[in-house]
C-alpha cells in the first residue's frame, strides 16, 4: 500500500488515547472508580473493561504494530514486540481474574455469556500463540526454514486473535450497557453514548491497528519488483 505505515500508526495512537480517556472517564466518573476489596463489588468489576481495552486491546496492538510503529533496527523491534505481548497477556488474565472475582464475591454463575466463553478462548490462545512466537523467533529460535515456513503462520493468528479481541470487547460493552439500561440507566442518556463511542473508538483501533500491519514497509510496490 502506498501510505507509510508510520503515518497509519499515527491515527492508531491518537484512537487509542480517545479510547483509553473515554473507558476511563466511565469507570471513574460514571461508575464510581476501582477496588480490588471492600462491599461495593461492583467496583471490583470496575477493573475488567479498564484492564481490557487499555492493558490488553491496546498495549497489544501497539505490540502487533511495533515492527512498522518504531524506527529501530529489528532486533530491537522484536524484543519490543514480545515484551509488550508479554504486558498485554499479563494484564489481560489480571482483567479476567477481576471479574471472575467480582462474581465469586457476588455470588454470580461464572461463564455464562458468549462474551465470556470467547474472552476465555481467546486469552488461552494468545499466551500459546506468545509461547509459541518466543520459542519459534526468539530463543532457543528455530532453524531458518522452519522460522520462514511459520513467520506467515504467525502473522495470520496474532492478526486473527487480535481482531477477535476487539470484536469480543463490543460484546462486553454491549452486555454491560444492557444490564445497566435494565437496571435503569437511560438508553439515551449521557451514559449509553459513551459506552458505544468507547466501543466505536476501539473498533476503529483495530481497524487502523490492521490497516498498518497490512501496509509494507517496501516502498516499492510489487508490480515494481523484477
Ligand atoms: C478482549 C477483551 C475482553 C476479554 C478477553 C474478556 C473476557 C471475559 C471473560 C473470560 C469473562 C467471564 C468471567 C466469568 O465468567 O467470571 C468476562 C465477563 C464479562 N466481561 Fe469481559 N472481556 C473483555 C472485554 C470486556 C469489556 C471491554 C467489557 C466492557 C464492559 C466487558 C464486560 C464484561 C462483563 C459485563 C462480564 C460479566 C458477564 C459475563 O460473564 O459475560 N468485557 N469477560
Ligand atoms: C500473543 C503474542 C503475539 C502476537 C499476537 C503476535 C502477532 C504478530 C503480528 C500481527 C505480526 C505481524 C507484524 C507486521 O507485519 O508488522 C508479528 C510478527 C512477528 N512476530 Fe509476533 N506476535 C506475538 C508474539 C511474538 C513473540 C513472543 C515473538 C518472539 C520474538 C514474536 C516474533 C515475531 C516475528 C519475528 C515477526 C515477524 C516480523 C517480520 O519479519 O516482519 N511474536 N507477530
């Protein structure tokens, strides 16, 4: 593609701060901030959709992003790369164990959603696909061969396991707006728009997260190859 990738990564940045601020401002302002113990539970949840955008969503895509987003030699990209995996894989079970503790003290049913059945699925996968990555490209490192047969192998399923995520977050932003409007929370009220501009903020995220990952660092275009 003829955009410079770095000028994509650009955009990606500037949403995820949109989307980070507007997951923030709700959590703090409209749904009375974070704990991790105490009798207000639902402030343990609190940390769920936080964790997830921010610590997970977001700090991975700038993970996938890192071979385009950094002007470094590629050694350092890819240490780069797998250290933000690795904090975004980390907050990400810390963002899960949150809400499996907010049930557990609530006395709610664990696993119940599809939200929640996909969001488990996908963390398993993500930390095989960053054992995988680590062992495959970083050490002990497979042989040449074997790196370039899997390098595209590896490319499709982080691209595929990111997108995933963005779209199971939808789903997360969509179960809790409706417990809230079930509860009394207007469905046109202040509240509900933010929640869904969250959620258009984290899809247009993703989106530009996979408009820079298909977008080449070749300047030249293929038709230009020999
Ligand atoms: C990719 C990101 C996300 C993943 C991997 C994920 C994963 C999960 C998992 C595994 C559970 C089940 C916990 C249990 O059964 O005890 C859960 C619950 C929940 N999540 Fe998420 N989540 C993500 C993002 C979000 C976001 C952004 C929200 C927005 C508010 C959200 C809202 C909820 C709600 C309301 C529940 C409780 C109801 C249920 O179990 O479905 N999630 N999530
Ligand atoms: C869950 C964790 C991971 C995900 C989701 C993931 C995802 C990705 C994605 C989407 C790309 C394409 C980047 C681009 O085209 O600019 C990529 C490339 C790559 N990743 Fe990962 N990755 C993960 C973990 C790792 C780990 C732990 C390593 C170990 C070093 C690694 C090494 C590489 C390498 C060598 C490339 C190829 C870069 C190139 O030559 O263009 N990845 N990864």
């Amino acid at each position: 593609m003829a955009v410079k990738p770095v000028l994509l990564t650009f955009v990606a940045h500037a949403l995820a701060v949109a989307a980070a601020a507007m997951v923030l401002v709700w959590c703090i302002h409209f749904r009375g901030g974070f704990a991790w113990k105490g009798s207000n539970k639902t402030l343990i949840f609190n940390n769920h959709p936080v964790l997830m955008l921010i610590g997970f969503i977001i700090i991975g895509g700038e993970a996938a992003m890192a071979y385009k987003s950094l002007p470094l030699r590629k050694e350092v990209q890819k240490v780069v790369h797998l250290t933000l995996h690795a904090v975004a894989l980390a907050l990400g079970i810390v963002g899960i164990y949150a809400v499996f503790k907010f049930h557990d003290e609530s006395h709610i049913t664990n696993l119940y959603s599809l939200h929640s059945w996909f969001g488990l699925g996908i963390i398993v996968l993500y930390a095989i696909q960053w054992i995988f990555g680590f062992v495959m490209f970083f050490w002990p490192g497979g042989g040449k061969a074997l790196k370039n047969d899997s390098r595209p192998w590896h490319v499709l399923f982080g691209t595929f396991l990111f997108t995933l995520a963005v779209g199971n977050s939808t789903l997360g932003f969509l179960e809790k707006l409706t417990f809230l409007e079930m509860s009394g929370v207007a469905r046109h009220g202040s509240e509900a728009y933010l929640v869904n501009f969250t959620a258009i903020a984290a899809v247009l995220y993703g989106a530009f997260v996979l408009l820079t990952l298909v977008s080449s660092t070749d300047q030249v275009t293929a038709i230009d190859k020999p």
